[in-house]
C-alpha cells in the first residue's frame, strides 16, 4: 500500500523557499497526481479566460452594433435633404453594422487581454484569438470603405443625370465608374496586405519580397500582358473620352449601344438585344463609328424613286405637315429635294433630324408610310412605271404567199448562178477585160441579191402585220 506524503501548509506572508519541496507520489497508475493536477488547473484558466474573452467580446459587439444602427438612424433622417447621405445607408448598411460589431469586439478583447496580461499569463489561443479579431477588423472596415466608394460614384452619377446634358451626363458616368473600380482594387489590396502584415513572420519577410519585387514584377507584366493591356486600355478610353455609356457605335459592321465599360472589356448591347464582350483593346487598336460622340443629335434620310409627274411642291408641304405633327422630330431639319432625274424615273430625298438615332429611325419609318399612302390616294400619276412606245406601221403592198415564195426562189438562183457564169481570163491582151467583167458580173448579182433580200424582208413584215389587223390580232 502506497502512502502520499502530506506537505506542511504554508503561513502566510512566508517565504515560499523556506517551504520544504513536495515530493510528487506516484498515483495508481504510475502517473505524478501533481502533473494531473497542474493539467485540471491549466484547462480551468484557460476556459475561464476564454469565457471572460467571449462575454467581453460579444458585449462590445453588442454595443457596437447599437451604435451602428443609431449612426445609420441618423445618416437616414440626413438623407432625405442629402443625396450622398441616403446612397451611404444603401450601400454602407450592412458593412456599417459589420464594423461595428467588430469594433466592439476588438476593443472587449483587448480589454479582457489587458487583464489576463497582469497575471502574465499570455498563451498561443489568446494570441490567435487576439490575431482574428484584428483581422476581421481589418477586413470589415475594407468593406466599409468600398461601400463609401460605390456610394460617391452613384452620388455623382445620378446628380449629373439629373442635368439636361445628356452627353455629359454619360461623360462622367463612364469616368466615375472606372475611377470606382480602380479604387475598389487598390482598397481591397491595402486591406488584405494589412491583414497579412499582422503576422509577424510576414513582417519579416516583407525585406525579401521587396527586394525581390523587380523580378516578380518583370515575370508577372510577361505572364498577364494581355490582361495588363485591356487594364491599361481601358484606363485611355475613361480619360480621352473615346466612348461612354449610352454611346451608340458601329463596330465591325454591328450597330449598338454601350451599356458598361470595365477595365478589362467593354459591353455592347445591339439592336436585337445582344451582348458583345470586346476588350478594350479593341476599341484602342480598331477604327469604329461613334454616332454620338459630339452629342446625341443624329440626322437621317431616305430616298423614293418616283414618275417624273410627281408634284414635288405638293410632296413638299405633305412632309412638313407629317413632321408637324410627329412628336419624336427636333425641329431643326426636315427636307425634300430631287436628288437625281435619269432614266425613267426621279429619285427623290428626304432629310430628317431627331434627338437620338433611335428618333430618327422610328421618325423614317413614320414619314415613308405616309408619304406612300398620300400618293396612292392624292397623286397616283406619280407613282413609278415603266413606259414602252409602239410606233404606227403603213403597209403599202400585201404580197401573197406564192408571189414570196417566188421572189426568194429568184434571190437563191441568182446568187447560185454568179460564181458558176464567170468568164476565165485568157492569156491574152484581152484577159484584163475578162477578169473585169467577171468582177462586175459577179459585184452586180451581189449587189441585187441583197437589194432584193431587204425588199422581201420588209415585204413579208408588212403583210403579216396587214393580215394580223385583217384577222383582229393588232392594235386598229
């Protein structure tokens, strides 16, 4: 049977040393029961601490947050005489309450860490625990931070939408957004390079990453060149004003309207609803149209091709009164004037303005109408035909059939019998006149038979025509 030692209590206000040393006495199983008992006693003080930390901290979350939601009550009843107020309570709210809480948190733990720190007691969890809370800290008021940046842009935007300067007003939604998100970027790289450099190995190691930042730099710009090109792209179209949104462009032979420009592409929303993605560098590296770049006052025309009847004057006060009475026109032009007058027809051109191409489309599509159904109903001698003019044939002989057959009978026989009748040339001084009046025989049979062959043709045309009347087959 084992005995334990008993240890002497000790008076108070002694000197510990003077104390004899208790002798650890093995237990049942062989283990020191001062070693269990250190244990029981360690995992007591560490969970009371760890209690203490925990009610401090969410008490100082708790606070807080009630001070978030009386500074948002606040910022709320400020909003409604100031824009830039209420757009902080949209975006700001929740990263609002969030660093609150973290806040709270912070300072309770740090509050709880100041006590325990008296009992020089400073262990790896109050450490870690000390390490997240400032981390989240940290992270939170990032959060909070964008927010007051989206919060700006979307002041900004909607003041200067609220102005009739419509082309300005794009100006500076495309600049205000781009300036956003590279904030945005810069905020959410301070605010995790601050949460990183809450360790202290990091610090550390900082010297050597600096020092190895031109290399890294050298590798990462050859590696995401594309990347860093559309960034830098985007960048020169916010500054030179190149494009903004609501701007209406041709690209590529595709017609539509810029609806979000970011760092890296571009959208453009076409006319049947589509989303083409371009980078930026497209819009740097490429020619396109920008149709409202100077303003977003566009002019318009079409064209009729008309008879050479039409009452132009007429034509003209139709279209002023069609125009009158439209209400998407602008009143600065609208035009009639013949363009061209070739050919069987006159080609007239129509000129109108509006205040955007979309006006100037729907403003085309009204007049052409209406000018069409007029002309059905008030001018249909003006509407384009095509003439054809039959000229008037005097028959002066009708040949009978046999008297045709007879006379091309003659044709045929003619212009067999003259190379068979030619006279040979005799070795003679006589042989020159033969050959001559082989040639003249031979020129005259020609001569008659096409003479003849012309008669006949015209001839038979004539009687036919003459017989067709005779039969009711032809005009009288």
């Amino acid at each position: 049977m084992l005995v334990a030692a008993t240890t002497p209590p000790v008076t108070p206000g002694a000197d510990p040393s003077a104390s004899p040393t208790p002798t650890p006495t093995p237990g049942p199983t062989g283990v020191p029961s001062v070693n269990v008992d250190e244990t029981v006693q360690a995992v007591t003080k560490t969970t009371n601490d760890l209690v203490t930390i925990a009610w401090q901290a969410g008490a100082g979350a708790l606070i807080g947050i009630l001070i978030a939601v009386v500074a948002v009550a606040i910022l709320r009843f400020m909003g409604r005489r100031r824009l830039l107020y209420r757009e902080i309570v949209d975006f700001g709210r929740r990263p609002a309450y969030a660093v609150g809480a973290m806040t709270g948190a912070f300072l309770g733990t740090q509050i709880a860490l100041a006590g325990l720190r008296q009992t020089k007691d400073d262990s790896t969890t109050m450490v870690i625990i000390e390490r997240g809370v400032t981390i989240a800290l940290i992270l939170s008021v990032t959060w909070l931070v964008v927010a007051f940046a989206k919060a700006i842009e979307s002041t900004v935007v909607k003041g200067v939408q609220a102005s009739e300067n419509q082309g300005r007003a794009n100006r500076v939604t495309t600049q205000s957004q781009i300036i956003r998100r590279v904030a945005q970027v810069i905020i959410v790289i301070a605010g995790l390079v601050a949460a990183i450099m809450t360790f202290p190995s990091v610090q550390l190691a900082m010297g050597s990453l600096l020092a190895s930042a031109g290399l890294a730099s050298v590798i990462a710009g050859m590696a995401a060149r594309s990347t860093l090109g559309n960034v830098f792209a985007g960048l020169q179209l916010a500054t030179t004003d190149a494009i903004r949104v609501d701007d209406i462009v041709v690209v590529d032979d595709e017609q539509g309207t810029i609806e979000e420009i970011t760092l890296t592409y571009v959208v453009m929303r076409t006319w049947d609803e589509r989303r083409l993605i371009l980078p930026s560098t497209h819009f740097t590296e490429n020619p396109f149209a920008n149709w409202t770049r100077g303003g977003s006052q566009a002019t318009g025309y079409f064209t009729l091709d008309l008879d050479w009847r039409v009452p132009v004057a007429s034509l003209r006060a139709e279209l002023a009164r069609l125009v009158a009475a439209s209400t998407v026109w602008d009143g600065r032009q609208a035009s009639l004037e013949v363009s061209d007058a070739v050919g069987g027809h006159v080609t007239v051109r129509i000129v109108l303005t509006g205040a955007n191409p979309g006006d100037v489309g729907a403003l085309k599509s009204y007049v052409r109408e209406e000018l069409v159904s007029w002309l059905q109903r008030e001018a249909p001698c003006a509407l384009p035909r095509t003439r054809v003019e039959v000229d008037q044939v005097e028959v002066t002989q009708d040949l009978s059939p046999e008297e045709v057959a007879r006379t091309a009978q003659e044709i045929v026989a003619k212009q067999k019998a003259g190379p068979a009748g030619a006279t040979t040339a005799a070795p003679d001084n006589g042989g020159d006149a033969a050959v001559t009046t082989e040639a003249e025989g031979e020129s005259a049979a020609h001569g008659l038979g096409a003479r003849r062959a012309v008669t006949l043709g015209r001839a038979m045309g004539r009687s036919l025509l003459h017989r067709a009347r005779r039969g009711g087959l032809g005009p009288r």
